[in-house]
C-alpha cells in the first residue's frame, strides 16, 4: 500500500481509505494503481471477510482530479491508460476474476467478498460509481452525491448507467444522471441509494461494525453466493433465477458450513465457518 491509500485489517474487517484529504481524495494518476492495490490487497486475505471503503477527511472522494482531467482532454483521451472491460489490467491478473468486473471502479462487483461504502461527504462523478458498485451504502449527515458526467461533456461511467436504475429505479437514474444535480443524504436514503444515515464520527465505526457483523456471523461462502445472485439476477428470467436457487440449496444443504450453521444456532455460539475456497 502507500500513504494515499490506507489498507487496515481488525476482526476480519479489511478497512480501505483514499488519502488525499487535501484534495478531497480526488482520484490522480498515482490513486489509481494505489487503489487497485488496496483492493488486491483485500480480495486476497485469507483473514479479510467483509471490506469497508472509505474517504480520509471530509470527503469520501471527488471524482477524478483536475489534473488527471486537463490531461485528458489535452490529449483528446491519447492518455487514457484504463483497459476497455473484458481486457484484465495486469493489476487484476491470476485473481480469476470476471474480466468485464476486475477493474478499478468496479472492483466492488468483483470481488465476493460484501463491501460497504461509508461514504463520509461528497461523492461525486466516478466515486458515484465506485460507489454505486458496493454491496451496501452508509452515509454521513454530510455525504452529498452527484454524477457531473453531463456537466463535463460525459455519458454515465464505469456501468454507472446499468446499475443506478437497478438501485434507486430508471426514473430517478434518469434525474440524477442528466441533470447531474446533487443530493444529500436525507434525499439518498429517501429514494434508497444507501441503507443508513450516520452523524460524521459515527459513520466509520458503524460501518465497520456492521461488517463485522457480516464477517462473523455469516459464511463467507453463501455470501460470495449471494452476491452473484444479485449480480446474474438481472439477466434471468425468474423461472431461471428459481432453478439456480433449488440447484445451489442441494449443493449446500450437503456441506459443512450448513451443519456449522445449524450446530452453532443451537448452541447459541458464534459459528466457525469456512473462508472462501
């Protein structure tokens, strides 16, 4: 890792954190592989079952920098270095992970592991994103979204246009994502871009406390199941989503984290269940 992001381990709770307080965590040409490390970092750990994402500062993350953008548009994108889905970045390579998915600003998606935003202030352009891709949204009194794209010359980035709908509906997608307006977080939560609302030096613990909750109480395995669920579900027709869901109960129904799971109901204990493969 590097200073600017911060990757931390507690009670199986990996804890990841942009650094650049003084630019309101705005993501640079060196954030960028940092960050890619930080979530490698975190897929990888065999004592990491539950990631928190997060903003140093009052910020969970501008979007990208103004440095990173004037370059950008100077060149007429010559510059833009991030590989097209489907092409792994050599950030992402020998994970095994869904090509389109193994990349910065959807990582979240790929990994199996849940991963909860505590979005702690503005969260803006690609952290809309970013942050559109975590399994789970926590925000702080202070946390304000927006998706700008329209307002810079830009369509919705990093699938921002697939997923929004399928969180808060196509209408409210379609407000947010041409007008690129702001919203606060009574408003978030009102329509239902995140699950909860913390005061600012809430928001952090209660995030990772819910994690740990995760971390500890459910198996990594049927989560890592879950997800995919979500994910796949958009695609299929719920005949095919019904025949998945009977084809997996089988296959769990016979394995030890379903015994573990019924063993420590019963003797009222925290369970010991199995990492991911």
């Amino acid at each position: 890792m590097t200073d600017i992001v911060r990757f931390e381990i507690a009670d199986g709770v990996g804890v990841i954190t942009l650094n650049r307080p003084e630019r309101l965590n705005a993501l640079d040409d060196a954030m960028h592989p940092a960050l890619d490390a930080a979530f490698v970092a975190a897929h990888q750990a065999s004592d990491v079952r539950a990631i928190v994402l997060t903003g140093a500062g009052r910020a969970f993350c501008a979007g990208a920098d103004l440095t990173r953008l004037d370059r950008l548009e100077a060149s007429g994108g010559a510059g833009y270095e991030l590989p097209r889905p489907g092409v792994v970045s050599p950030a992402y390579q020998g994970l095994g992970l869904d090509p389109d998915l193994a990349a910065t600003y959807t990582f979240p998606l790929a990994t199996p592991k849940p991963v909860i935003a505590a979005i702690n202030g503005p969260c803006v352009g690609v952290a809309f994103a970013i942050a559109a891709t975590c399994d789970i949204r926590f925000a702080s009194t202070t946390a304000k979204f927006g998706a700008a794209f329209p307002q810079r010359g830009l369509h919705a980035e990093a699938g921002l246009g697939w997923l929004l709908p399928r969180i808060i509906g196509t209408g409210l997608a379609a407000d947010l994502l041409m007008s690129g307006r702001m919203l606060g977080a009574g408003e978030a939560l009102r329509i239902g871009l995140v699950s909860r609302i913390e005061e600012p030096e809430a928001l952090l613990p209660a995030a990772i406390a819910y994690a740990r909750e995760i971390a500890v109480h459910s198996t990594p395995q049927a989560v890592a199941l879950i997800k995919r669920q979500l994910l796949d579900g958009a695609h299929q027709s719920l005949g095919e989503a019904l025949r998945i869901a009977h084809d997996l109960l089988i296959e769990r129904l016979d394995c030890d984290d379903f015994a573990e799971g019924i063993a420590s109901f019963r003797e009222k204990r925290a369970p010991r269940f199995a990492d991911l493969p």
